[in-house]
C-alpha cells in the first residue's frame, strides 16, 4: 500500500484539481491518442499466435484493406520506410521497437498520473508491462543472443516462419532504438516502484533487463574516443555503423542518467558523461542568440557532418535535462530552438494548413507531426517561446480534426497523422526517407505527451527527462507551487 503524507495529498488534490481545469483545452486530444495507442496495442491480437506479447502497429491500418492506397505519395513501389530494409508495401504490418517503447512510456505516464490523481494505475502498468514484455520476447529469440533489438518486426507474429526466431522487418540495430527501449524499462519500473505494483524481485528483473540495454551500448557502440557512442550495426550482416550520432547520444544520455538514478551505480555515470561530451562537441555557435546542434559525424566517427542539420537534435537536446541533470547548458538550448523556429518551420507543398508545423531538417521538406509536437514539449519545458509551442499544438490538433486519411478504415479524431501533406514529408537523409500520411503511433505519443506538458498538468510528461532520485517522490504542481517530495515507506 502506498503511504502519502499530508503535505503531499495537499499537492497532489492541487494538480488534480487545477489540471482538470486545463484538460478541457486539450483533453479531447489527449483522449484521442490514447483510443489510438490502444487499437494500435490491441489490432493483432486475433492473429498473434497464443502466448506472444502484443507488439504495437506502427501505422494506424485495417488489414482488411489492400495496401498501399492509392492516394499515398510518392509512389511506394521503390521506397522503403525511413530507416528500414522492408518494401513500403510491408507497413500494415509492422511494428517499431522505437514506437513500442513511446507507447509503452505513454501507458506509464498515464499510470503516473493515475497514482498521482488517486485512482488505480493497475490497467495502465499493465498495458506498459505487455509491451514491454514484447521487447524481451523479441531480444530473447534474436539470431544474435546478446541482447540487441531491431529497428523493427512484424507485429502480427513476433517469431518467423519456423518459429524460432524473432519476425525481423528492419534488421538495423540501433544505438537510439535500444536506448529508447532500456529508457521505457526505467520509467515503468520507477512508476511501479512507486505504486507497489508487482514485487520487488519482478520489478529488479525488468530493471536488470534495461542495464543490459545500457551495457549492450557500452560494449558494441563506445569508440576508440572517449566522448559519445556509434550508431550500432546494420542490415542482416550486422555491420557496425562507424557514425555517430547527436540524437543516439541524447538517447544514450538519457537511459544512463535513469539507470543512475535508480541503481546509483557509477558505471551509468561514466555512460553520461561520455554521451553528453559528444553531444556538447556538436553546438556550433552562430551568435548571441542562435546555434544549432549537428546531426553528428562522418564514418571516421570523428569528423562533423555538415549536413543535414535535423530538428530532433535541437528539441532532445533541450528535453533531456531536469533540475542540476542536464545533458548541456540551458543558454545552448534556448539559441538551439531560436535556431529551430527561424530554420525549420514548413507546411506542406499542396498548402491546406492553417499554419506552419516543423519539417525534420534543413534540407528536408514538409512539416512531419512527430517532430512538431516534440518541439512543442520542448519549448513548453524550457519556458521559451510558449506561443509558439501553443500554435504548434493548436496546429496538431487542427491536423487530429481535419487531415485524418480517409482510406485508412479508422474512425475520425482518433491518432495523428506522421505528417498531413498528402505528398509526403521527406526528412532530408537519402531518397527512401519519407514518412506519409498515414495515422501514426510515435507521432501520436509525443502529441499526447506534448499536451500533457503544455498545461503543467504534469512535468514529467516529458521522456526525456530523468527519473527523479532513489527514494524520491518529485510532485511538480501548477501555478509555480513548490515542488513536494516523500520518501517511500
């Protein structure tokens, strides 16, 4: 049982009361995604063979319908999926570890707040835990045994053919998808730490399956430079990726200032430092109020790559700090997202929109929603440029009512599109890089969790902020009320 002293309650009656009150500005929104991650959670169910944890679908599909439809652009035949070795034909089908682990933190934060709100997070942890459980079903009956994740799986059957091994889509293992998974394992096991939920020998074993995400990127992806890790390995030879990368770093930073944070142990102190060293090589000053961070290196693992300059790096870099934990200055990350809205901002090629959202990069082009609402969060965290951050998600939310596909066979207002222009979006890293306008599930995550943020219901919405402390109960409450603690009894 959960014991709350009584300042606590206090503060915690507080946040209910006072975020109810802001819930109605985007509680539609919030409600939307959520029916939306469900059904991306549930869809296979029926077709899964027994026993297999559910992997979430990463594009909103009725399988019941042919694919791809022909309103979507640019023509598929030759294109594969950002970051995939998959035909775009295979899409209906399959499941991202990334978008698995921002559903499953989705379900956390929902529980979170549960707990915080006195109502029951049992069916929300337990919705985290299953996916969650998929990713070690998968790491567990991959052809490598080492504990590596793949950028993606066919998610209405975890195992081939022969059922042996995993269902292998996209074969990539990447340093930021691995990350992203050990940083989803942390928050469900802070979060159930705290409301009791499983005992205490279950949950060290999901704790000690995010240590060996964080030992698996120590082993395989640190260089002969001691600053930042490589992007881990590609396709079915599994060749190592001798690159790396701003946003993997910030991934990486983030997984060992959690692992730290519950375990205390140095090791993931030294993981930090060492991710948020090449992070901080990357800033490139431009003046007094701009800058900007750099995709990360050439091969060499060295050299800075010029080009593209991408929005991730800009808005993570800026999420992934919390009170004297930062993973760079504050000063850097106000002239990073200064650098951000005056570079990045786009709409769509065809128009249509009210307003302009954020392309992935540069030399990219369109607005991609994902992208948009994480720069939103972000600019809402540092408490810069708020406006901005607001007509971002008013945009969004225009997007959730009016530019959800027709041909998709899903109701209206449910999920976000990963990008409403119905020519596609292109993020500027090779010919195959589009994403389409298809109902999405990271893009629906993060416009969740960027509602979340935007009415302080929450501070901790944010994913890339570190868990509090051991032993720390940290309320952030509305209206600037001051942060309340309690130790675990």
């Amino acid at each position: 049982m959960v014991r709350i002293s009584w300042p606590a309650l206090l503060s915690m009656v507080l946040m209910v009361h006072l975020g109810n009150a802001w819930a109605g500005d985007h509680e539609d929104a919030i409600n939307g995604m959520n029916s939306f991650l469900v059904r991306q959670m549930d869809w296979f169910d029926s077709a899964r063979p027994s026993g297999q944890p559910p992997l979430t679908q990463t594009f909103g599909w009725d399988t019941s319908l042919s694919f791809p439809p022909p309103e979507l652009n640019p023509p598929p035949a030759s294109l594969t999926l950002p970051n995939a070795r998959a035909p775009l034909t295979d899409m209906k089908w399959r499941g991202d570890t990334y978008d698995l682990s921002l559903t499953a933190i989705w379900f956390t934060e929902r529980a979170r707040l549960d707990l915080i709100g006195g109502t029951d997070p049992t069916a929300n942890l337990g919705r985290a835990r299953e996916l969650l459980d998929a990713g070690i079903f998968l790491e567990d009956h991959d052809p490598i045994p080492d504990g590596r994740l793949r950028a993606a799986y066919w998610a209405n059957n975890l195992l081939n053919l022969a059922g042996t091994e995993s269902s292998i889509m996209a074969p990539d293992s990447g340093t930021g998808n691995i990350a992203w998974s050990g940083i989803a394992l942390t928050r469900f096991v802070d979060v159930a730490q705290r409301a009791g939920y499983l005992d205490s020998v279950t949950r060290g074993a999901y704790l000690d399956t995010a240590k060996e995400k964080g030992q698996w990127i120590i082993d395989n992806c640190a260089g002969s430079d001691p600053c930042g890790f490589t992007g881990g390995y590609e396709g079915w030879s599994q060749t190592p990726f001798t690159w790396k990368s701003t946003e993997h770093n910030i991934d990486a930073w983030v997984l060992a200032r959690n692992l730290h944070g519950l375990t205390g142990e140095g090791a993931w102190e030294a993981m930090a430092q060492s991710a948020a060293c090449f992070v901080q090589s990357m800033y490139v000053d431009i003046d007094a109020d701009t800058g900007y961070y750099r995709t990360g290196t050439l091969p060499d693992g060295v050299t800075p790559n010029p080009s593209p300059i991408p929005a991730d790096a800009q808005a993570w870099t800026a999420l992934a700090r919390w009170k004297d934990s930062r993973i760079d200055s504050d000063e850097r990350a106000r002239k990073a997202m200064r650098w951000l809205l005056d570079n990045l901002k786009d709409g769509c090629e065809s128009g249509g929109l009210p307003s302009d959202g954020v392309r992935f990069s540069d030399v990219g082009k369109n607005m991609q929603c994902e992208i948009t609402a994480s720069a939103a969060l972000a600019l809402h965290w540092l408490s810069y440029e708020t406006g901005e951050a607001d007509g971002f998600l008013d945009l969004l939310e225009w997007i959730r009512i009016n530019a959800s596909p027709s041909y998709d066979g899903i109701d209206g207002g449910m999920g976000l599109v990963a990008t409403p222009c119905s020519e596609g979006a292109w993020t500027g890293y090779g010919p195959d890089a589009w994403y389409y306008k298809l109902l999405h599930s990271a893009s629906s995550s993060w416009f969740g969790l960027a509602c979340l943020q935007a009415g302080e219901a929450d501070h901790w919405a944010n994913p890339l902020a570190p868990v509090p402390e051991p032993g720390t109960f940290v309320l952030m409450c509305l209206g600037g009320l001051a942060l309340m603690r309690r130790r675990r009894g």
